[in-house]
C-alpha cells in the first residue's frame, strides 16, 4: 500500500481520463488523498471520495484563491477567483466519514496581485489560514499546509499556536534549518516529485539542501505525494503528474535515507494512517 498524500485527482484536467487513472491506481494499491483548493474543487474531492473506497478527501481554500490572480504554470494557466472561507459550507462537507483534513491553507507570496501590496496579501492569508486552522481544532482534523516564497511569514503566525501543531507542510522545498522549524512545531513534511529532479547546474544549493531535509527527517514525521497534476517526477517531466508517480518519490526516500523501498513504504504508510487518522481499515 502506498499513500498519494497530496492530489488533485478531482481537477477538471483529469475529467477524459480519471477513469483510467484511477485503475492504474487501484491496481498499484495506491490511496488517494484530494485535496481541495476551493469551494467547488472540495465538493468535488469529497464526491469522489464517497464513491471511491481509496480516495480520501481535505478541504479548505488555497491562498492563491484569496484574490483574483493571474497564474501561469507549467501545465496551466488561469485566473484563479476571489474566495472566502465560508465556514458553513464547509461544515456540511466535513461531515462525510471521508473528509480526513482541512485545506490546503497557508502562505503564499510567489502569486501576489499587481493591484495590492503584499502586507495586504499576507493580511487577508493570515485571516483566513486562521480561520481554517480553527475550524480543523474545532473537527478534530489534521491540516494540509501550502507555503511558497513564504516560510518566514508562515512560521511567525505558527509560533503564536498552541503545540504541537497536527498537520503536514506540504511539497516541502527549504533547507533543514526551516524544516527543524516545523518538526519542532509538530507538523509533518510532505515531499513531492521535485526531490527526484537533479541539481540545477547554476543553483545547486537549493537541491542539495533539500535532499539533506530528506535525510534528516525523523522516520515517523514524513510523508510522500505528487501534487498531481502539478509536479511531474524526472522519469516523467513534462508528462502530466499522475498519482501512481508517487512511486518514484517512495524510490528516491529509500535512495536518500538508505532504505529499502519496502522499509520506506511501510514507515509512510504508517505515518500517513497516524496523520489522517479518521482513515478507517
Ligand atoms: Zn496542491
């Protein structure tokens, strides 16, 4: 069994060939864990979650959906839609058995609108990531974590919470420094594809720092995912991200921390059912 800790199956990109993904999935053992950006793609991961028994859902509101901003990715680009943390709509969602967590909530300061400053920006991040985290207190839920260009802001608002703080930093990228900032806390690391790319030649820093957080995180506070459709792993770059690739993200743990993958495999899956534990097996 592996766990896919971070996707977004539920995405429209995914709608011709969900099918077909998802029987890859099953017959990998793969479990999925979508998770909701928005109003609407939370619903969604939750609809697929009850009709599927290894999809679970998280639900919440991504930072970049806080104001209306142009975002241009890899394999999309799109005006994401102004949204606020409608706590009622939420609850009704968080009473399916398959909600296991809140968000993903958190910081975000790469996508910031040409029309507002950034003490603005983080303003309204810090509302509503409070918000989202209260609401995951008040339904005994783990939180789902997102934080780009913004591990400094992010902290300051963790060190006010009481601790430990349950819920995962997702698609980890910093050194160990900041990662033993977060482990303090409670929160676990989430690692994506990106730990599978090699050095970049003119920054070779920021990977090898990466792979030292990979080594050194404790056992038991680590989990794996692909951030599907984002993210590819370097056996697929340029291909869409698909969740079965966690397999390569599980193969490179087991390189970095000198495990076998079956070693590897059983440490997450045992991280993952203590994480999100309103799974049920
Ligand atoms: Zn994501």
């Amino acid at each position: 069994m592996l766990f896919d800790s971070h996707c977004h199956i539920q995405f429209k990109g995914f709608d011709e060939e969900r099918e077909k993904v998802l029987e890859v999935c099953a017959e990998k053992n793969i479990w999925l864990h979508a998770i909701g950006t928005q109003k609407e793609t939370s619903r969604k991961a939750v609809e697929l979650a009850e009709s599927n028994s290894n999809i679970f859902a998280s639900i919440g509101i991504h930072p970049i959906h806080l104001f209306p901003t142009y975002v241009d990715e890899e394999e999309s680009s799109f005006v994401s839609r102004e949204e606020n943390f409608d706590e009622e709509y939420f609850a009704e969602l968080a009473k399916s058995d398959k909600v296991i967590a809140v968000g993903e909530c958190g910081f975000e300061l790469y996508h910031v609108p040409k029309d507002k400053t950034v003490e603005e920006v983080l303003k309204k991040q810090k509302e509503i990531f409070l918000a989202q985290y209260h609401f995951a207190i008040k339904h005994n839920l783990p939180l789902v974590i997102h934080v780009r260009d913004a591990h400094k802001e992010l902290i300051a608002v963790l060190e006010t919470l009481p601790k430990p703080i349950r819920g995962v930093v997702h698609c980890f990228s910093g050194d160990w420094e900041v990662a033993q900032k977060y482990l303090d806390f409670g929160l676990y690391l989430g690692f994506t594809g990106i730990i599978t790319f090699p050095s970049k030649k003119t920054e070779p820093k920021i990977q090898k720092d990466l792979w030292e957080v990979v080594k050194n995180v404790p056992l038991d506070r680590f989990l794996i995912e692909t951030d599907a459709p984002y993210l590819a792993p370097q056996k697929y770059r340029g291909k869409r991200c698909e969740p079965w690739m966690v397999e390569e993200v599980l193969k490179q743990v087991a390189i970095i921390k000198d495990l076998s993958v079956k070693e590897v495999q059983n440490i997450i899956w045992e991280n993952s059912l203590r994480l999100f534990d309103k799974i049920k097996i």
